[in-house]
C-alpha cells in the first residue's frame, strides 16, 4: 500500500536528510540544550535507517508457529535498536546533567558566552 | 588449563568488580586502591595467561550463549587481542599501583568507591572492544567507554573539567553515532554484523554498491578518527587531558586513545577491506591528516606554557605517527605504526607519571618554573629525561625503533615526503622537550638540601614509573622479539 506511492529507497533518503539535519544542529547551534536535541535528532535518524533496514513489505511481526510459511520482517535491527535507543536516552541523561553543571559554574549554557567568560577568566 | 578462556573472564571479573565497588562504599570500605590493585593484578596474570594460551594454541573463537556467529555475538582471541590486552591490563595494574598517598587525595573521598566503578567499567568495555569480532557489539563497549572517560574527566567537578567533559562528551557521541550509522550501511549491504562474514560479503558486494560502501567507509573512518584524535579532530584533547586529574590523564593518555586505534586496524583491516580503503582518496587522506598531525602537533606543543597541555599535544603528533604507519598500509609502517602503539603507550604513561608527581608533590605546574625542580626530584626528572628523548627517538630507547620501521614504511611506499617530516618533527620534539630537562637540572638556585626521595614519595609511586622505564630500554635495546611478534600479527592482518 504505502509502497505504490513511495519508492523504497525513500526511507534511507529521508533518514540521512534527517541525519544531516541533527548533525547541522550540533555543530552549528551555540545553545548546549539545542545541541543536545540535535544529537537525538541524529540519534533518531540512524534508528529509523536500521528499521527501514529490516523491514520487508507486507511482512508479518516475526512470531511465527511451528511449520508455519509467512513472511516476516526482519527482527533484527529492531533489536539492536532497543539497545540503541537505551545508549542515546543515557548519553542524553548525562550531557543534561554536565549542562546543569555548566549552568552552575559558568551561568550561562550558551558555548560562545562561555568562551567569553572562560578568555576574561585567564587575562 | 582453564576451562572458560582467560579471555571472557578478564571481561566478566571486571564488569562484576565495577558493580562490588559502590556496594563496598555502602559498607564504609576504605582500601579501595588496594581492592583496585587486587583486581587489576588479576586481570594482569589473566591476560599473560592468555597470551601464553594464544601461541600454543593460535587463534580461538567463542560464541556466546552457542549461537552460530552469523546470528550471535563472537568474541576473537588473537595474537593483536592478546598483545593490547597484555597492554591494558598492565597499564592498568601500573597505574594503580601509582595511586595512592597525594596523588589518590586529588579525588574526593566520598568519590573514591564511585571512581573504581568507572574506572573498571572502562577497563571492560577497553577490553570487550578489543575482543569482540561483532560490529554492534563493538559499538556498545565504544559508547560505554566514552560515557565512562567523561565522567573520569569530571570527576573532580570545576569549571575546566565541567567544560573540558561537556566538549568531549558531544564531539565523542558524534563519533558514536557516525559509527553507528557506518554498521547500518555494513549491515545494509552484507546482512551481518560479524565482521569476518561481512569482511568476506563486502568484498563481494563492494563492487555492486560504490556509494553505500564508501559512504560506510567515510562515517567508520570520521568516527573512530574522532575518538582517537586524529588531526584536526583532536580539539577535545587537549581540553580533556589538561583538566582531568592526574590519574583519569594517564589512563586517557595511555590507554583510551590506543584501544580505539586497535578497533580502527581491526574494521579496516578485516571488514572494509584494503583495496578499497585505497581506491577510494581515504587512504590519501589519512596519510596527509597524519603528517599534518605530526607537525601541528609539534608546533602547538612548542607554544604552550602549562606542562599537561604541552604533553597533550605532543600526543596528538604521535597519534599522527601512528596513523602515518596504518594508513601507508607496507608491512614495515604497519608493524612500526603498531609498536608505536606500544611505545607511545608507554613512554607518554611514563611522562604523564613523573609530571604527577612534580605536579601534586612539587607544586609546579607551567613550564618556566620548572627551572631547579631537577634538584629537588632528580629521580623523577630523570625518568621524564628517559620518557622524553623515547619520544624524541634517541637511538638505545623504544621510540626510536618505531619510528625508524615507520621511516622503512615510507620508503617501501614510495612517499619519501613523510620521511623528512618524520625527521622534521623528532627535530621539533626535541625544541619542547629538551629545554625542559635541561632547566630543571641546571636552572635555579643551588642551595637546596636534598632528602632522599625514594623516602618522600614512596616505593608504591616509584615502582611504577621505574617499571616503565625499564622496559623503554628492554624495547629499546632488544626490538627483535616485540618487532618479531607484531610482524607476525601484520602478516595475518594483510592477508
């Protein structure tokens, strides 16, 4: 259904356009927080290209009965994702917690004022 | 011998200690550097054992839970595993045998039981990356041990290690993710994650999918360059290792940077293979990143005034030798390019050690005071003296053979070029070193009364140091039996 309208190579299209949107936010952006949402944009975007990996058209959830013939999808980059996503939701925890720190030291969670006050600090 | 290879249970021993250690805090245990040293001193034999066990027996697979590898996860005991292992856990055990008196107080003491956690953590995941044969898996240990390295960073919570870990945490998860996304496309093409199945797949498949191949080739390579600081990825560096406590800058200096160097000959020595790393301009690349690494290294080393941060960059020059020998891919810079793995290992440990100790016991922390320090420490100047010209690359001592079979590599290259930077930059190391050693000895005032300081600082901090020393002159004076090993190594890696 969803394949007569988009060509299947689409979804690996839409996740590196995707990847690349997270990976511009990161670098570009100076506030630590936007930072942070750009690396689970890409995060995101890496998790959608490994399910589109294993998906398979009209292919049932792989529970299958003994001597049953169905088509399924393949279960296993979705598996891998389940620790993939884990990975990226501890990365987060902790880069919020050293931004809340950073707060603290510095006053401020935008990376071109603390270079402003990290230079003032050594003259 | 064993019925469980020594292998698994360096991992296993290691990820069970890293949870005993805040259960113990709980208890109102105190010895944790003596638990630490118990442990790592386990981990030490157990990786000899496993050394001796791989050349009577060669190369060893296990797979967990009986899965076939192209379904589970496998993990590969070879003569490269065993040597970095052999590395690890004998940098490890040195550098808490180092811990203890001043230089353990620079960590709170309600920190401490949280410190071995992570410290142990790191050892497993350092370890678990080197052995495992599965893509994914590889990716797993590569993020927990960056999470591990930043926290080892902040550890002491100020405003430069706050900033120091908060740039290496986002540069080093850019790493990850680029890695990530690279074992996507290996697992798009191939269909495995072992890396010997989609090693063989892809060299097959390659020719079918250019970009995808390429693009997975691009990403593996801007990742683990990230993480192992290969010019002009290594910003983070200096920050990370100048603010880090003196122990967390050993460990990252000595032994986080190699591990990822290893996981860097291990992908692109077996799974993307070769001939493509040179059809397509990556390998161009990597050889002109790596010379330029070696002479902006040197010359950002020459400016800095605090002693940490010019050791810092003098590190990222002699990543640049190592990646120079990988990436020239002849059998003479690949064997050099691994013992410089060794070497540098150990001569920048031995360095970071003795500058610990001027640092924490002597107080003296940027290098126009060093002038007279020589009087007052001589031993330990000494063996800066010693660790310094290793990486200079005097001839009886280590850094000189490494870098003398990277010169040979050059010319089986063909790339006569890298040879006189090679030469340029031993030149350029000796301007930052050698001042130095020759202030502290003859600079500053002569009436000082000496005490005798195996006294002042104890056997527990000598040992190390001395230890090291030692075998900078063992590699130095007999090369043949460590060039010997890794050539056997090189030859299975081309092959």
């Amino acid at each position: 259904m969803i394949n007569g309208i988009f060509h299947p190579n689409l979804y690996y299209f839409a996740s590196i356009i995707l990847f690349l949107i997270g990976f511009y936010i990161l670098l570009t952006h100076p506030n630590l927080i936007k930072k942070v949402i750009g690396l689970n944009v890409m995060d995101s975007a890496i998790f959608f290209f490994f399910v589109a990996v294993g998906f398979v058209s009209e292919g049932k959830s792989p529970i299958v009965e003994a001597g049953e013939e169905v088509l399924t999808v393949n279960p296993v980059p979705s598996g891998l994702m389940l620790t993939g996503i884990v990975v990226s939701v501890s990365v987060t925890a902790f880069a919020l917690a050293i931004i809340i720190k950073l707060y603290e030291h510095y006053g401020t969670i935008n990376v071109e004022e603390i270079y402003v006050v990290r230079s003032e600090k050594e003259c | 011998m064993l019925g469980v290879h020594p292998g698994i249970l360096i991992v296993l021993i290691l990820l069970i200690s890293a949870f005993i250690s805040p259960v113990l805090d709980q208890f109102k245990f105190k010895r944790f550097s003596l638990l630490a040293i118990i442990i790592s001193g386990i981990i030490f034999i157990l990786s000899i054992l496993f050394m001796v066990r791989v050349n009577s027996l060669g190369i060893e697979y296990y797979n967990f839970g009986g899965w076939s590898p192209d379904k589970g996860i496998e993990f590969v005991f070879g003569n490269l595993e065993a040597l970095m292992l052999l590395l690890i856990s004998g940098m490890f055990f040195l550098v808490y045998i180092y811990n203890q008196y001043k230089i353990r107080d620079e960590i709170n003491t309600h920190l401490r039981g949280w410190y071995f956690t992570l410290a142990f953590l790191l050892q497993a995941s350092l370890n678990g990356m080197i052995l495992t044969n599965d893509l994914f898996n590889m990716f797993v240990f590569i993020e927990i041990s960056a999470l591990t390295t930043v926290a080892i960073i902040s550890i002491n919570e100020n405003r430069d290690t706050i900033f120091a870990s908060i740039k290496y945490l986002f540069l080093t998860t850019l790493g990850s993710s680029s890695i990530l996304f690279s074992i996507g496309l290996i697992y798009l093409i191939t269909g495995y994650l072992n890396m010997d199945l989609a090693g063989v797949e892809l060299i097959e498949m390659s020719g079918m999918y250019p970009a995808a191949t390429g693009m997975a080739m691009l990403f593996m390579f801007f990742g683990l360059a990230m993480k192992s600081a290969l010019f002009p990825l290594h910003i983070w560096l200096p920050d990370a290792y100048a603010s880090a406590p003196i122990i967390s800058t050993v460990i990252m200096a000595g032994i986080v940077g190699k591990a990822y160097i290893v996981v860097f000959i291990k992908v692109f020595y077996k799974v993307l293979s070769l001939n493509f790393f040179e059809l397509t301009n990556l390998s161009e690349i990597t050889i002109f990143l790596a010379g330029m690494a070696i002479i902006i290294g040197s010359l950002f080393a020459i400016g800095q005034t605090k002693i940490k941060r010019m050791l810092a960059y003098s590190s990222v020059a002699q990543i640049g030798y190592i990646f120079l020998g990988l990436a020239l891919a002849t059998e003479s810079s690949l064997t050099g390019g691994i013992l410089h793995i060794i070497n540098h290992s150990v001569n920048k440990s031995l360095l970071f050690l003795t500058v610990g100790i001027i640092i924490m016991y002597a107080g003296v922390e940027n290098i126009e005071d060093f002038s007279g320090v020589g009087k007052k420490y001589p031993f330990t100047m000494l063996l800066f003296g010693l660790g310094s010209l290793a990486m200079v690359g005097i001839p009886p001592l280590n850094g000189f053979m490494s870098k003398w079979t990277i010169i040979m590599g050059t010319l089986e290259a063909d790339k006569p070029v890298y040879l006189v930077i090679i030469l340029l930059s031993s030149l350029l190391n000796g301007v930052y070193y050698l001042p130095i050693i020759i202030q502290s000895f003859f600079g500053g005032s002569d009436d000082l009364t000496y005490n005798w300081e195996f006294k002042r600082l104890g056997f527990k901090i000598i040992f190390p140091m001395l230890t090291l020393a030692i075998i900078i002159l063992l590699i130095g004076i007999f090369p043949s039996y460590p060039l010997n090993y890794i050539n056997k190594i090189v030859i299975n890696l081309m092959n």
